[in-house]
C-alpha cells in the first residue's frame, strides 16, 4: 500500500494503523523505519499504535535508505514501513529490496497523476509499479483507494486515473433530537424487589 497525500491531511495516523493491523492481525515480521520519529515516536518504547511492530530509528534523513537495508538483514523484516519516501535513492532501494519484503510507505503529493510523474518517485512505478494499492488522502477521513498499475497506465495514455472506490470515513456529530426531551415518571423494580421511583428521557436509548 502506497499512502499519498498533503501534509496534515493525516497519512502518518493512517499508516500507524495499517501497521498495527498487519502487525497484529497477521502475525507479521514488521518493522517501521522511522523517518521523522511521527509513526512510532522518539521514545525508548515504541508508540502503543504500532502495535506489535519493531521500530528503527533515522538518525539523519538521508540514510533512510540504509535504515531499510539494515531492518531486512538484521530483522528479517517481512514488512518494513516507511514515511515519506522522498528521494529517488529511497525509491531504488524499496523496488530493489522488494523481492526480499512488502513495503507500505506514504509520500507527498496534491494528485496521484502528480506523484505518479515525479521523477524521484519513479523506480515505484516503472516499469511496473511496486505498490499494488494506492490510497490518496484528500482530507482525514476521505480517501480515494486505487489500483496503481492501471494509474500508472493511465497516466502514461494522457488520462486522469479514476480511483477503483472513494471511501469516506468520516466521524459524524451526533443528531440533535427532533424536538425538547418528554420526560416521565416510572417505577422500577430493583432486583431485591424494592420499588424505585425514578424519571427517564424517551429519548434514552436503553
């Protein structure tokens, strides 16, 4: 999975879920390279979101790239995550160490046509692309899910690529109710069978 999107549209949140998910759920060898210390933290212990996920720390930035090298051979990472791929070096090591480990990485970009045409992202998606998923924040909680190779194809033919599902995950207020609460006076029956006066809210839920 490929993560894409603008800064503070939430893609580091979102990744750290994915990670828990696969760490947790599938019983992975996953390791997160840390690019920036935002998906597991700067701490000695490891954000609890990743769950069950290992954490390499990036001391500097642009040996992210040995960073990722260094989780498969000494870890035997199954998966390794990564935020913000930026550098076409990054880019050539995800595509030459992915016979060895799936990779789920963000990376910055307004479109996927504008991401899919960045040169320093370029060995992600030629000659085919790496990342079987391509999952595009426009804001938190709206996301655009597509298959990148048919992106990728569509772009090289001149076409906006059409997103295979448009998920919206957004968390809803909650309803009002429709006019001024009735309230009513009831007796309950406890269960040492003492009669309670009490007064409830038709708009209660149980």
């Amino acid at each position: 999975m490929l993560i894409m999107g603008l800064a503070g549209k939430g893609k580091s949140t979102l990744l750290r879920d994915y990670i828990r998910i696969v760490a947790e759920k599938y019983d992975a060898n996953l390791t997160v390279v840390d690019t920036s210390n935002e998906v597991a933290g700067d701490g000695r212990t490891p954000h609890p979101g990743i769950g069950e996920a290992d954490r390499y720390f990036v001391p500097v930035k642009a040996e992210q790239h040995k960073v990722m090298l260094e989780a498969i051979a000494n870890n035997s990472a199954h998966y390794v995550a990564i935020d913000e791929v930026q550098t076409r070096l990054e880019a050539e090591t995800i595509r030459d160490l992915s016979v060895k480990a799936k990779f789920i990485a963000t990376t910055h970009g307004d479109s996927i046509t504008e991401i899919i045409g960045n040169k320093a992202l370029e060995p992600l998606f030629y000659p085919n692309a790496l990342f079987k998923w391509g999952l595009v924040v426009r804001e938190i909680g709206l996301y655009d899910l597509y298959d990148l190779q048919q992106a990728v194809q569509d772009v090289n033919a001149g076409r906006v690529p059409e997103p295979i599902e448009t998920i919206n995950a957004g968390i809803e207020e909650p309803r009002e109710p429709a006019g001024p609460a009735v309230y009513l006076d009831v007796e309950e029956i406890d269960p040492f069978g003492v009669t309670i006066a009490t007064t409830i809210s038709v708009f209660d839920k149980n």
